[in-house]
C-alpha cells in the first residue's frame, strides 16, 4: 500500500476538482429523467450505508454515484483517470466522509451536487462540487499533518 501524504492528496484533490466540475457541469446539462433517478438512488444507498456505518459500502456507493456523473456528462477519458487513482480515492473518501468536526457532512455536500442536476443547473453543480472537494481537501491535509 503506498503512503498517502498531504503532498500526494493534495495533488489528487487537484486532478479531481479539474475534473469533477466539469463532469457535474456536463451531467447537468445532459442528465434526463432516468439518469436522475439512478443518482437519487445511489446517493440513497450512501445514506443507508451511513446510517448502517458500513464504511466500505459508503465508498463503494460514492464510486458508483461519480461513475454515474460521468458517464451521463460523457466524461470517459476522464474516469478512466479517476479510476487509475481509485485506490488513493478511496482512501481518502474513507478518511474525510465521517470525519466528525466536518463544517457540513460529506452526503449532504454529495446531495447538493445532486439536487443541483435533478434541476440541469449546471453552474450550481460545479459549484457544489467545489465547495465539497475544498471542503474534503481541507480535511485531509488537516488529518494527514496530525502527528502518528
């Protein structure tokens, strides 16, 4: 397992925020009624999965919610990236989705993102975006820089 350091989490929040706005952008404006659907219910099976404290299927629910956004915005040279930093994804998802001194929790930032394209406002959906990965990216450098 290779270390993950605020240097190397720094750089993956970067990749993703360049890439995650412009995917929610695009799936705003290209999502239909059934692309919807299949968000709502994604970001439902975070919740139970929250509320379950399953950890490994929150992250795996999450992967699957973006891999929707995605491919409904047509963004698959850019998932293919993601995907390739999956692993370190993941990990950080896992430390950052829970973490409990976070300003607003990580499902209701994600529930924005998906609110803002069940009504095809696609500036809103970059914008959420943003305001979760800073807020994510703000956590992980504060959890990694803790001393071991």
């Amino acid at each position: 397992v290779a270390l993950l350091t605020w240097e190397i989490a720094e750089q993956i929040y970067n990749i993703r925020l360049l890439l995650e706005q412009e995917a929610a952008y695009d799936c705003a404006q290209r999502a239909n009624e059934a692309d919807k659907a299949r968000l709502r219910q994604q970001l439902q099976q975070i919740a139970q999965a929250s509320r379950e404290h399953d950890d490994i299927k929150r992250v795996e629910a999450s992967q699957a919610f973006y891999e929707t956004l995605f491919s409904v915005a047509h963004h698959t040279i850019a998932w293919e990236i993601v995907q390739r930093m999956n692993s370190r994804i993941s990990r950080l998802r896992a430390l950052t989705l829970a973490w409990p001194e976070r300003e607003v929790a990580g499902f209701e930032r994600m529930s924005r993102i998906c609110q803002a394209i069940e009504q095809n406002d696609a500036p809103r959906a970059k914008q959420a975006v943003y305001e979760h990965l800073t807020e994510a990216a703000s956590l992980a450098k504060q959890i990694l820089s803790q001393p071991e």
